[in-house]
C-alpha cells in the first residue's frame, strides 16, 4: 500500500477523533496463546491512539497473574459457568448492554461470546467487527466438525453474516473467509510484533540447552497436533536412522503448553524413536525465559496445519532466526523475502529438507531478511492505524480504506 500524503492526513484526522470500542476476546492469558499477545497489543496500541478501548473476555488459571499486562486497560475478567469447551459469562453480555460502544470488535469465534455480540447488535443496532483468528480454515473447520455446525445454527451463521467487516490476517484467510460464504467486506490486517532490542546482545546464560555444543532447532508455541509436532520428530527419526549427521550437530528443542495431553504422547513417541538426546521439552516459556529460548536458538521451526497469521513466526523473525514453515503459515511474504524456507508435514520429504538446509551456508542470511521484513511490515503502530482507518470506515462511511476488500 501506498502511503501518500492525504492518506496520513486521513489516518491523523482520524487517530485524533475518539472511539469507544469493546473488544472481546476468549482470553485474557497466557492460556490463549498468540491470541493473547495479538489482541492485547493491539487493544494497547489502540488505547494509545485516543481511544476508549474495554476489553472483556474469560477468566482462567493464569488470568491473575496475566492482568497487569493489559495495563493501562483494566480488562474484565469473567467467571464462566460451563465446561472448558461451552463456557458462558453473563458478565460479558451485561458489560456490553451498560456502556455505549461506537463498536464492537470480537476476536475469535465458536464461543458463546458470539450469541452475546450478536444479542448486543440486534438490541442496539451497533456495528460489530469480526476477527475469526484462522478459525475459518478449512483444518479448523473439520476439527470438532459438528460442534461447529451446531454453533453455527443456533448463533454464529447468523453472527457471522450480520457483521459490518470480516478481519482476516492475511489474504489466504481471506479466501477461507469467502469460501465458507461470507460476502461481508473483509479488511486484510496482519498482526503486529514488538522489536527485541537487539543491544542486550546474544549471551548465553546459565540457563543453557545446548551445553554440548550442538545448535538449537526451535519450536515456540502450543502443543497441539494440528502443529506439526509428531511429523517433526517422525522425521528427525529418520534422519538419524539414515545416519545424516545434522542430527550430530542440531537439536529439537520444544517449548510451549500442553494441550489437551498431548505432550504424553510426543514423549512417548522420543522415547521410542530412541531420541532422547535429540529432543527436549522445556514447557510453557514466558517473559525472560521465552526470551532467552529465542536468543539461544539458531533457527526456528514450525510444521503447521493449520494457522491464522502465526506470532511465534513474527517472533522469530524478530530475533533474526531463519524460520522453517509450511504454507498453512500463511505468511508467504517470508519466502518471496527469503526470510523463510518452505518445508512440508510429510515426515520423509520434512527430513530431507532439513538435511539439506540445515547445514546451508547462508541460513543465517533468513534470519536478517526476517527481521528487515517485521520493521517494514509488521510494527504495532501502522496495524492499529489501519484498524482505526476501518473502524472509522464502519462507523462514517465513504471509499473504504485501502486494506478493505468488497465482495462484487
């Protein structure tokens, strides 16, 4: 995009204009992955630019310990009654009903905060949008298939289909958007990341996972099957019972939550490889400890299934490692900037990718381009911008940013 002269004009009249906005979101934690850093940066950024931003989303183990994070917005923290997986908070829908919002952006579907944004809407008339977080794509769509079918007739087709915009993350999200038949506009806004400051240099700590020498092969996120992570090891198994000996000079190093017990398995699956000095498992990273991980790896690694717009890849890129990704990223920008090196879930074909560009003489040339990438296209700053653009859009009307997409 562009940006001209009367287009800053634009974004600073608009920047100036106060907006009240309820952002609801299905966590407020840890609990919830990239989700959690994506819409709380993005709700401070917002904040930042002279709006009134609420945010409300579920109460979890870790919400107490997250909440001042959010700071200088107080989100609500609502108790849910429910299982884990049809949780309700009344609480959600009474906020919405007992303050004026210019609009409502919810963040995440198939949850019943979508009955209560959709109630909020057909009560007041307000204009709501919608950012489903990859939950449109086709492996999403299949997984817990007849859940979703039912969400879908009892609230979320109708939620769905009533909202003034769709945000997609990337243009392949909004092609799934669009194959599901949705013909709302669609404003394509990627997330943003915050820059590491690079001063405090690349030392190794005490805290180090890679005593023996060898370099680090990370992985950084939730431990989940639609990830990738079996087909990993499946494939460093190969490469060792075939001799290749970038398993004599790399290491898989995992860090991320267990979800839903499948971590169990993945160690189970180490142990019967015979992995067991290939492969480590450090558990759920953050702040400090997240951040020497990333400092002390020497590439990065995710063979995904299925994603929105993936932060650990921005993350990543932001600590100058070259990434390994599948296309189901979603972020293509990292192979046209040679930032990324594409790489498939298929176990025989993942290790002989690895075997080959492991050892690649400019792998760390990826690293750089990724880092020169996230400045040019992914600071905070710019994405709160184009939402500010849309949601003014929403409210005044007139052409349509840049960033938006009308279907014909």
């Amino acid at each position: 995009m562009t940006v001209t002269p009367e287009l800053n004009m634009i974004r600073a009249s608009n920047i100036q204009r106060h907006l009240s906005l309820a952002i609801v979101t299905g966590s407020l934690s840890r609990s919830g992955g990239g989700l959690y850093n994506s819409v709380r940066r993005s709700a401070q950024t917002l904040q930042a630019f002279n709006n009134d931003v609420s945010v409300m989303g579920y109460a979890d183990r870790y919400t107490a310990q997250d909440i001042t994070s959010w700071l200088p917005i107080v989100p609500l923290s609502a108790r849910y009654c429910g299982i884990s997986s049809i949780k309700y908070a009344p609480s959600i829908g009474k906020a919405l009903g007992q303050t004026h919002f210019d609009l409502v952006h919810q963040h995440g579907i198939w949850h019943t905060t979508s009955a209560q944004v959709l109630a909020w809407r057909r009560r007041t008339g307000g204009k709501v949008m919608i950012s489903p977080r990859g939950m449109l794509d086709p492996w999403a769509l299949r997984n817990s298939r007849w859940k979703k079918k039912t969400v879908e007739f009892l609230f979320e087709g109708s939620n769905l289909r009533g909202a003034s915009c769709i945000h997609a993350l990337n243009r392949s999200e909004a092609q799934a958007i669009r194959s599901y038949g949705l013909a709302n506009p669609i404003a394509i806004i990627p997330n943003g990341i915050d820059l590491p400051d690079w001063r405090r240099g690349d030392a190794r700590s005490a805290e180090c996972w890679c005593s023996d020498g060898r370099r680090v092969l990370l992985f950084l996120g939730r431990l989940h099957p639609k990830k990738g992570i079996e087909e990993l090891i499946e494939a460093w198994s190969i490469l060792r019972s075939d001799g290749v000996s970038v398993v004599d000079s790399w290491r898989l190093v995992f860090a991320g939550w267990d979800d839903g017990g499948h971590e169990q398995r993945l160690r189970e699956l180490v142990t019967k490889k015979g992995l067991q000095h290939d492969v480590l498992f450090l558990g759920p990273l953050y702040d400090e400890r997240k951040d020497l991980a990333l400092r002390q790896a020497d590439a990065f690694i995710l063979p995904s299934y299925s994603e929105g717009l993936p932060m650990s890849v921005l993350e990543a890129w932001a600590y100058r490692l070259p990434v390994f990704m599948t296309d189901a990223c979603n972020l293509p920008e990292g192979f046209t900037e040679s930032a990324a090196i594409r790489i498939e879930t298929d176990p025989p074909v993942l290790a002989a990718r690895l075997a080959q560009d492991l050892v690649r003489p400019d792998l760390q040339d990826y690293g750089t381009s990724g880092r020169n990438l996230v400045e040019a296209r992914f600071v905070w700053d710019e994405i709160a911008r184009s939402h500010v653009e849309v949601y003014h859009w929403i409210l005044d009307g007139g052409n349509p940013p840049p960033c938006v997409e009308i279907d014909q």
